[in-house]
C-alpha cells in the first residue's frame, strides 16, 4: 500500500479504519457489515479497541479472468433484427462485422451496450413497422476464463458478466470531448478511497433511515396562539434544553389562572361603568367578611381573649366579695336571702316604687314621722327605721357597686361578642361576594371552629387552658382580603378598558396567557420532543464522522500521481500512436468528487477564453482525439475483456483511417476486439493487415436485419479468399459434381472461377502494385509502398496475364455457337494453388 495512505488511514477515526480492513480483507461489506459500523459510531469506539490493524493492500492487482464474446443470436422484439442464425465473432482475437447502411450493425451494437450496462445505452424498442411483439430477447453466448455461458437475456436489466466490455461509438465519443470523465481503471489505493466514499453513503444512509424515524410528535400550536412569546419559545425547542428551561415555558400559575379570568371578565364588559360598580360591591362583601372573621379571631385569641377573661374574672371576684358582706347582714337579720340576688332586686324595685310614686320628692328609704314602708305599707318604728337605713348603706356601698359595675361592664363586653352566622346568612354573603363552593364550604368550616371558642365566652365560662384555632381560619382571611384585592383591581381594569390603548394591551396579554395555559398542557410532550432533538444531534454529530470531504481530499492528492499522471501519459502516446499528436489539445485533471477523479479535453494554447472543442475541431480531427481519450482510459485497466468499436473510422481520412486500423490490430494481440463498419475501405485494409482476422457480413434479409454471411469476396484479403474458394467452396462444387452431375456443377463452378478472376484482379492491387493505386480509392498510396513495385519481374507479369485471359472468359458473356467449357475442379484447384504460391513467394520476395 501507498504509505502515504497507509500513514493516513492510521490517523482516522476507528470505524474508518474498522471499514478499510474489512474492504482490503473482503473486498467488499456487507448489510452486517454495515451495521458494525454504525455501531462503532455510536459508541465512538477507541482506537486500541479495533479487531485487527489495517492489513497492507497487495502490490500486484491481479486481472480479471478473460471474458470473451462468443455470439448473439438468437433474437426477438428488438430493431428489426430477426437473424435465423446467430452471429458469432470467431475465436480469435479480432473480428469484423461489415454490412451496408440498415443492415443492422447499430442494432447489435445497441444490444451489446445495454447488457453490459453503458450508461450511455439507449433503450431497446422493436420495430415500429410492426406489431409489438410478445417480448424482447437476445441469446447471448460468452465466456469467462474460457468456460463457455449461455443467457437468454432480457432487457433492460444489464448482465453482470459483461460489465467490462468496454464499447466506442459516437456517444461515447461526445461524452470524452464534452464532459468530465472518470478514468475507467483506479488504482487499488484510489479504489479503495472509492469503497470507502461509498461505505460512507451506505453508512449514512443507514443513520438517515434511523434519524427519519425520530418522528416528531409535538402537537401543533394553535393558530390562534401563534405570535405570541410563549408561542416563540414553544417553536424554538433545543436538543440543550434543560428541565428548568422546560418547566418555566409549562409554568402556569394559580396567578396566571386568575389573571386570565380578570383580563376575560374585562374584555367581555359591554359596560364598563356598570362592571366596575358590580365589582365594588364585591370587594365590599369579601371586606366585610374578612373583618368579621379578623373581630371573631381577635375575640378568641392574644389579648381580646386576656379582656375577656379578665372581666370574666372581675366580675366573679367582686360579687364574691359583695356576697360576704350580704352574708354579713343576712347573720344580723331575722329573715334568710338578704343580700341575695333577690334581695338585691327586690330592692331596688323598691327604690324605683318610692322615688317615683310613693315619697317622689324624699330620698329613698323614707323614713321620716308617718313614713310607711313601700313594700308592706305599714308604718315605721325607730328599729325599722334603722334597720332600713342599714339596708341601703349595704345596696349603695362600695362594695355592692364595685360588684354591679363589674357585671354591668362583662355584660357589655360579651354582647360584643360575635355569634356563627346563620347558614342562610353565610350563604347569602358567600353568592354577594362570588365566593366558589368550594370557598364557601370553607366559609362554613371556619365559622363552626370559631363558635366553639366563642361560645363559652358568651357564657361567661373562662376557658381553663387557651387552645388557638387551627391556621385555616387565617389562610381564609387571607383568601379573602386576596380576592378582595382582585375584585378591587379588576374593577380598575374595567374601567381602564374602556380606553383603546390598554383594551388592546389587555387583549394581547390575554392571547399570552391562552397560549402559556395551552402550552402548560405539552408537558410530556415537549420533554419527549426535547429527547428527539437531543436524538437527532445525537444523530448529526455521528453521520459528521461519515463526511467524504476528508476521503475526497486525500484522493484527490493521490489521484495526481496514481491517475492523472498516467492518465494523461496514456492520452498523450494514443495520440502519437493515431498520428494526432500535432493537435492542440490535451487531457486535463478538473477536479475530485466523493474519491473519483474528473478529467476533461481542452485546447491549448489558445489566447481568450471560451473556446470549445466542438466550435474548433474538424469532425475528424474530434473523432480522433475521442478515440485517442477512449483507448488511454479502457486500456489502463488490468482487465482482458473486449473492446466493441461502432464504426471507428467515420469522418476520418485515409491517413488516420490506416493508424486506427494499426491501433485495433495492436489491441488485439491482448484484447478480443470486436468492429462494426459499412466502410469497405476499411474491410479491405484490415483484411490486408491483420493476420488472425473474423469477418462476417451482416444482412437486410425479407424476414428482418441483422443476417449474418459471408464478406463479400472483393472485401476480403485475397489469400485468405483463395484458401477459402479452394476449401470450402470448391469442396462443396465437386461433392455437387459427383452425386448430382455437371448441371448442378455449372453454375457453382462458373461462380468459383468468377471470384478467382476478382481476386486475381485484387491480388494485382494489393501485391503486385503494392497498393499504391486502388480502383475504390481516390489517393494515390507512394509513401512506404512505392520501391516494392521494384520486385516484379517478367514471369510475374506472365502468370497474371495468363490467369486473368483465361477465367476472363468465364466472367464475360460467350456466343452460344463457341461455348466454353468450365474446368474441372482438379483443374480449378491446381490454378488457385498456383496463384497462392506465387503470392506467398512474392510477398517474402526481398526489393
């Protein structure tokens, strides 16, 4: 292997060098394969961690086994070829197929294009002068490594064994002077870039398929949300979210749920005036409530409980003082209960009875001369007198007072006191301040836990240990002075809503706070989308690992000396070697795409830019130089398979004609080399030149095209066509002579002596003057060729004049009174024996 590759194959990531083993160890990966890989990705396997090293690539590329076509034929449904019998392409190294305009070279051609699978290969159609046929098919015979194979092949699919032939025609040769091309044979190192460009796009496309699937779930904003902030940030999820940034998008407060409904109120009031006063009453209604449950509370907890029991305790301690004394009097007395709560009332109605009826203008008691007692109305001794004096000393003491003050004043206290309101009342206020059931249940609960402390107040029972209630009633306080606060905002807003300036900011916010509440719904559905996004960069991150931009590079330095170099060397003797090597052109590397190399002709030398190839070459002088491009790609290849030549030599002169036929001839010492031509010239040359050669003459027939033949005699090497009238046809005209007599003979044997006195004639052409002069050909041929006519002697000049005078007569009408009679086939024999002697002394004959 290159070290420079090698050194560099070192230094990529593991997988890489994981998927460069297994191509040099495999030659190719499979889906198995393939899934290692992106395994290794994945887990960004370590260096250390690879199977085997990088196993160094074999100096020597071995070729390919030899493929050889053999024969097409049988064929149906495509052109109009119908041959009855197949065409074959002889066993030797070169073979010919000549046959005019339509006799269906092109059709051939076309088959031999699309089964092996040129991307320039046009479909094959039938023909359109007849019905559609039942199917399309060509029997197709080859081999490889000279093991014969026989396919009925069915178009359009290409046959896999016949990838390599290689074929020129003339859109291959547009396709060398118009385009960039790729060199046809890549060295083992660049061949290598190659797989790996490819595993590459195997490998990503597998990655692809798995991203693809990552399907995003997310719902969907609905439009009437779209716009807003909330909307923005939900459009704008990130696979680096964190779940703080996805609970403050879900975030969806309790004051959010209440700001909603305030702006909603707000927006629907068609009277705004009317609104606001609606919500002033509310806000007093929840104010009244609140107070009322902050009086009750004071009551019962901190120091309104510390008054209460302290009148409590004032109260009973002065009338227990107040009782004493009363206990006192009641000891002095005759009569029980004096000084008792009776007593004391009965006493004072006595009071009032005498102030106000009996002695109106005399204090109370009375007890002046004659002064009756109000009570019983008799009249007053002296110890009456004192005794009643005594009585009202007590009532009207400090003692007595300080007890009725007392109880005066915890009277007046715990009419303070608040009572549980009604159900009906805690009902009704509820509804006035728009308190939920759920609040108003509440309402109730707090109510019922604060009567069971109010209610020994209101007894006078002093409670024995202080037990607060529970925080529920400070929360409700707090819930309600809260909603107070909204009613109160709220009816502000109303108001403020009547100006269009704050309606629309209201409207604004309101479509915000729709779209948070919306959103605060996609909680396990943004996280889920936020885990797919950390997937996909998951993904991205991997299939950057697989970007060929690196391999391309590397090939494309490589590619300098491996393929360009050679490359263009190649170009270079193709055109010495075809004669063309005055034309300013030259074979040019443009660039490097996924580890290929592009080349493409230019002109040199030119001044100004813009000129083309097909604005300044002569159609012969482009066909020459496509030629020249074709042969230096194919034969750089170490692959032995055949080269199909579609009419090699249009629009070429006689010059470049005879190089190209020199350069096919040369392949074919290595390569089988197969050529369609209608050019006679060019049969006739070839023929002349190529010692192994195959021709065959293809035909327009009644039943279809494409009917192979024999070459028409004046086309063949005329040593070759006397062999060929000696073995084969006058061995068929004597058979014909002994088993079916002299009438079947003549006119096979007057046909046979016919060609002999054409080839006699083509022999004078080509051998005898060298082929300097040609009847067919314009040009007068000296150069090379002139100084053999210097070899012909008087015996030579003998034995042609003799030969042509005596089968011209057979070529050449005769009177029916002096026919002439046919030789014999011994006769015939020894004559064409004779001329092939001569020419094979002739043609060895030193100048």
């Amino acid at each position: 292997m290159n070290p420079e590759l090698l050194s560099w194959l070192q230094q990529q990531l593991p997988w890489l060098q994981v998927a460069a083993e297994r191509l040099l160890r495999n030659g190719s990966l499979s889906e198995s394969d393939i899934a290692d890989l992106v395994v290794w990705i994945k887990a960004s396997a370590p260096a250390e961690a690879l199977p085997e090293p990088v196993i160094l690539l074999a100096a020597n590329v071995q070729p390919q086994a030899e493929l050889r076509l053999l024969a097409l034929g049988p064929i149906e449904g495509i052109d109009a070829l119908n041959p009855r019998i197949p065409l074959g392409f002889g066993t030797g190294n070169l073979s010919v197929v000549y046959g005019h305009n339509g006799a269906g070279k092109t059709g051939y051609s076309r088959i031999i294009a699309k089964a092996s699978g040129k991307p320039q290969a046009v479909d094959l159609r039938s023909s359109v002068f007849e019905d559609a046929p039942a199917r399309q098919f060509c029997h197709v015979h080859y081999s490889i490594a000279g093991v014969p194979s026989e396919v009925d092949w069915i178009p359009p699919d290409p046959l896999p064994d016949l990838a390599s032939i290689d074929i020129f025609d003339s859109s291959c040769g547009r396709i060398y002077l118009d385009t960039e091309t790729e060199a046809s044979f890549v060295p083992p190192e660049l061949a290598l870039l190659a797989d790996l460009v490819a595993v590459c796009g195997r490998v990503d496309s597998v990655l692809g398929a798995e991203e693809r699937a990552l399907v995003r779930r997310l719902p969907i904003i609905p439009s009437e949300h779209e716009g807003t902030p909330a909307a923005l940030s939900y459009g704008s999820l990130r696979h680096d979210w964190t779940e703080e940034q996805v609970a403050s998008l879900t975030l969806w407060s309790e004051q959010e749920v209440t700001e909603l409904g305030q702006l909603s109120a707000t927006l629907e009031v068609s009277d705004p005036a009317s609104a606001a006063q609606r919500r002033h009453g509310v806000k007093q209604q929840l104010d009244l409530l609140a107070a009322s449950l902050v009086q009750a509370l004071a009551q019962v907890t901190g120091a309104g409980l510390e008054v209460t029991r302290s009148l409590i305790r004032g109260a009973v301690e002065k009338r227990r003082i107040a009782t004493e004394a009363a206990e006192a009097l009641q000891s002095a007395s005759d009569v029980n209960g004096v000084g008792s709560e009776t007593w004391r009332a009965l006493w004072t109605a006595a009071r009032e009875f005498s102030i106000a009826v009996a002695y109106p203008d005399s204090e109370f008691p009375f007890i002046e001369e004659d002064a009756r007692c109000v009570l019983c109305h008799q009249e007053l001794d002296a110890f009456t007198r004192e005794r009643l004096s005594k009585f009202d000393s007590y009532v009207t003491g400090r003692i007595e007072t300080e007890a009725a003050e007392a109880e005066a004043a915890l009277v007046s206290h715990l009419a303070s006191i608040k009572t549980r309101p009604t159900s009906e009342i805690l009902q009704t206020a509820a509804q006035a301040a728009e308190l939920t059931e759920e609040q108003e249940v509440l309402l109730e609960i707090v109510w019922a836990e604060l009567e069971t402390f109010l209610r020994p107040l209101r007894d006078r029972t002093e409670p024995q240990a202080e037990a607060p209630p529970s925080s529920g009633v400070g929360e409700l306080i707090r819930l309600l002075r809260q909603l107070a606060s909204d009613a109160e905002a709220s009816a502000i807003s109303i108001m403020e809503s009547s100006d269009p300036a704050t309606r629309q900011a209201a409207l604004t916010r309101r479509k915000e706070l729709l779209a948070k509440r919306w959103i605060s719904e996609q909680v396990a559905a943004i996280r889920e989308e936020v885990q797919r996004l950390t997937r996909i960069q998951d993904y991205n991150n991997w299939k950057r690992q697989v970007s060929t931009t690196g391999i391309s590079r590397k090939a494309s330095e490589l590619s300098e000396t491996l393929v360009t170099d050679a490359y263009v060397q190649r170009f270079n003797h193709e055109l010495w070697l075809l004669g063309a090597s005055n034309l300013k052109v030259e074979l040019a590397r443009t660039r490097a795409e996924r580890g290929r190399v592009k080349h493409k002709i230019r002109l040199t030398n030119t001044v100004g830019k813009g000129a083309l190839i097909s604005d300044i070459l002569s159609e012969g002088e482009r066909r020459i130089v496509s030629l020249a491009a074709f042969l230096a790609d194919v034969t750089g290849r170490p692959i032995s398979s055949p080269f199909i030549f579609d009419d090699p030599i249009s629009s070429l002169d006689q010059g470049w004609e005879e190089r190209v036929i020199d350069r096919l001839i040369a392949i074919s010492e290595v390569r089988q080399v197969i050529i369609f031509t209608h050019r006679v010239s060019f049969l006739g040359i070839i023929s002349s030149k190529a010692s192994d050669l195959h021709d065959v003459n293809i035909r327009r027939e009644p039943w279809g095209t494409g009917e192979p033949g024999e070459v028409p005699i004046f086309a063949k090497r005329p040593d070759r066509a006397l062999n060929h009238l000696k073995n084969d046809r006058l061995v068929r005209a004597r058979a014909s002579l002994e088993t079916e007599g002299a009438e079947v003979y003549y006119p096979m044997a007057r046909a046979i002596c016919s060609d002999f006195r054409i080839l006699t004639e083509r022999i004078v052409e080509l051998v005898f003057l060298a082929d300097v002069v040609q009847r067919h050909r314009r040009a007068v041929n000296t150069q090379g060729k002139i100084h053999q006519l210097s070899k012909i002697q008087v015996q030579d000049c003998d034995l042609v004049d003799a030969i042509m005078t005596k089968y011209s007569c057979y070529e050449h009408s005769q009177s029916y009174e002096a026919p002439v009679e046919l030789p014999l086939p011994d006769e015939l024999a020894s004559d064409i024996d004779r001329l092939l002697d001569w020419h094979a002394e002739f043609k060895s004959r030193p100048v």
